[in-house]
C-alpha cells in the first residue's frame, strides 16, 4: 500500500494528541501526493485540514515546520538545508560500497510495501573510514536519488558551552527533521557520539551521547538517518547498534581511481594515460585526486594546452605520493624509478623535470655510483 509510511505517522500523531504533528504528518501527504500527479487526492486532503482548523496551532506552529530550528543562545542555525538534482552529484565507490548504498536506497524507496508486510526498516547508514573518500559526496547522491532535502548538521552550534543546551538543541534538531520528509546527515559523527568511558570528556558531554542515543530511538521510521565520521574508533558501542546499514569507505582502488581521474581530467585524456594515473596513485583519496586534477587542468588552460599533459599530471602524483617537495631532483628520479619504472619511464621524467632523457640516465647513473661507494 502506497504511502503507508505517512498514514500510520498520521494515525499515531493523532492517536498520541499532538495536534501540532499531525497537521505537519497531513501537509506531507498533500504535498507527496501532488507530487506523484495525485492532484485530486492532495486537494481532497488539504480542504480537510482547511475545513477543521486543529485547536491550539498557530500559523506561527504551520510555518515553522520548514524553518529550520536555532541554538537558542546564539540564535544560528543548526542545520543547512540544500536540495540537490540528481544530475548535480555523481559518486565513485568501489564495488562492494556502491551495492550496499544501493540496497539502501532501494529500501528506502519501497519502504510503505516493506511496512504493509510487516517488516520494519530503519533508514538509516553510518559512514565510515578514512577522509577524503566521499562520506559528505554519498549524503548529497542518496538525498538526490530520494528526491529529499539534506538537513546538514550544523555540529559547531549543536555542540554549546552552556549546560545542557547540547542536549536541548539535539532534541530541537530531531523533532524538526520528524515533522518533515528528509534526510539528516550528521558529520563529523564522533563530536556527538563519543565513547562515554572517555576519561577526557566532562560528564556533560557524556550525558549529549544519552540524548543523541534517545532521540535516534525516537525517530519515526520515516526520517532518514545519515552519519559519517573519520574516527570510528571514538564512537560509543552503543551507537553502532541504531543504524541498520553501516558501511566502511576505504581508500579507492585502481577501477575507481581510474573513474575518478576520468571524470576530473575530462574526455581528452587517452586511455593509457588512464591506467598510468591509475597506478601511480595508490595510496590516494578521492579529494586528494580531485585535488590534484583540478590543479593541472588549471595549469593546462594557463598554458595553452588543450588537454593535460600526461607528464604533468603524473609529476604532480610523484610529489604527492612521495612527499617531494623537499628532495633533490636525482632523489626524486630514482625514488620514481625504484617505485614505478613502466610508469615513470626516462621519458615521462625527461619531459616533467624539462631535461632530456640522457640527462636523465646521466643523472641516475651518477647516484648508482654515489650509493655504491
């Protein structure tokens, strides 16, 4: 049964008296309605509510169900909203990641057939592992493809010096996103989530994972959870148990490094210039290739070149993945020939350092002997 999400949100509200939640519940069904080209039903549902104004709810009451909550003391927001087209976002995960995210998104999607045959689901993923491998890029896709809007966190103003209004601004946060279709993304998860047998943590901050953990349980099966930390070895055991789907993004490896350099260095790049980029960037992040192709295309466009050069952008992965910004030009030859020679031919290092190739073999013949003696 279609939308069956949304009614037994509806019922519950109305069941429990919270007059305030279920206008809220009813607005978000007109509006789902309309949106699938269910005019008519939506219009039905609206003169309804118009028909029997619900005691004791303010216009103030309906209106603020889209502005976003404040921190009372600072009066900033605790989150940012975007609205994000599918084709404004496009992630690059290995294999086994992207089939978990998409199952994910899949269940989300079916969730009212899921709920009308009696089994539940927690929309909700917890993003793990090193930075720079797309944790925040993954928020934004899985918004896009459900059509939701992404309520960012805000974790310097949800997190206060005051006493208590942690917690305060937590349960604001979460009884804002419960009245409304969208999804939640919590970053930098382990500035809210830390373990609370932490000796360094005041027992304020210890109290903010008590709350966190409440109000998670509390919400409705509607509201999607998203978290991503870089640290999860912070997190509190107990919170790894309330998210259903918790997935580990790991450094890429060679197919989804050759995507991304294929999407940030555009069509003009050959093939085999491709793999070489591929190869030679082990051990790097999706941000840190981003990075780098940004700059050399920056470099190509100044330069007059109507593509990267291959010698360029693989000198600037040498410095990266070498740290070479202080060793000497023969240090960096042989550290490159020693690494990766079917890579880094005389050739490719004769054109990156502006020498000739018989310089270069000069050069690393000269340092043989040099270790030699």
């Amino acid at each position: 049964m279609k939308h069956l999400v949304d009614i037994l949100s509806l019922v519950e509200a109305a069941v429990s008296g919270d007059r305030k939640k279920a206008l809220a519940y009813s607005r978000l069904l007109a509006e789902k309605l309309a949106a699938e080209g269910e005019e008519k039903a939506a219009a039905r549902v609206r003169r309804a509510i118009e028909s029997r104004p619900l005691a004791n709810v303010s216009a103030a009451d309906v209106s603020s169900r889209d502005r976003l909550p404040v921190d009372t003391e600072s009066r900033l927001s605790l989150a940012d909203e975007l609205f994000i087209r599918i084709d404004e976002v496009q992630v690059i995960l290995d294999e086994p990641a992207r089939a978990t995210v998409e199952e994910f998104i899949k269940y989300v999607r079916a969730q009212d057939q899921l709920v009308a045959d009696g089994v539940g689901l927690s929309p909700s993923l917890l993003m793990y592992g090193p930075p720079g491998c797309g944790k925040t890029e993954l928020a934004r896709y899985i918004a896009a493809q459900l059509a939701l809007p992404l309520l960012t966190a805000r974790v310097d103003t949800l997190i206060s010096s005051f006493l208590g209004s942690t917690s305060k601004n937590i349960r604001l946060l979460f009884d804002h996103v419960s009245e409304r279709r969208c999804v939640l993304f919590l970053d930098e998860f382990d500035a809210l989530a830390k373990l609370r047998d932490d000796r360094q943590e005041l027992g304020e901050l210890k109290r903010v994972v008590v709350s966190l953990l409440q109000n998670i349980d509390l919400l409705p099966e509607r509201t999607v959870l998203l978290a991503a930390t870089n640290h999860e070895h912070l997190l509190d055991p107990a919170i790894w148990r309330r998210f259903a789907y918790r997935l580990r993004i790991d450094l890429p490896k060679y197919e989804a490094r050759r995507a991304l350099f294929a999407r940030f260095l555009g069509a003009a790049i050959s093939e085999r210039t491709l793999d070489k980029c591929a190869k030679a960037s082990e051990g790097l992040s999706g941000s840190d290739i981003r990075q780098l192709c940004e700059g050399a295309r920056r470099a190509a466009i100044v330069g007059g070149f109507q593509s990267v050069p291959e010698h360029d952008i693989l000198k600037r992965l040498l410095f990266q993945t070498l740290n070479a910004d202080n060793l000497p030009v023969p240090e960096i030859l042989a550290r490159a020939k020693d690494r990766m020679p079917d890579v880094y031919t005389h050739r490719v290092l004769a054109d990156a350092f502006d020498m000739t190739p018989g310089n270069v073999t000069h050069i690393l013949k000269k340092r043989d002997r040099k270790d030699q003696s």
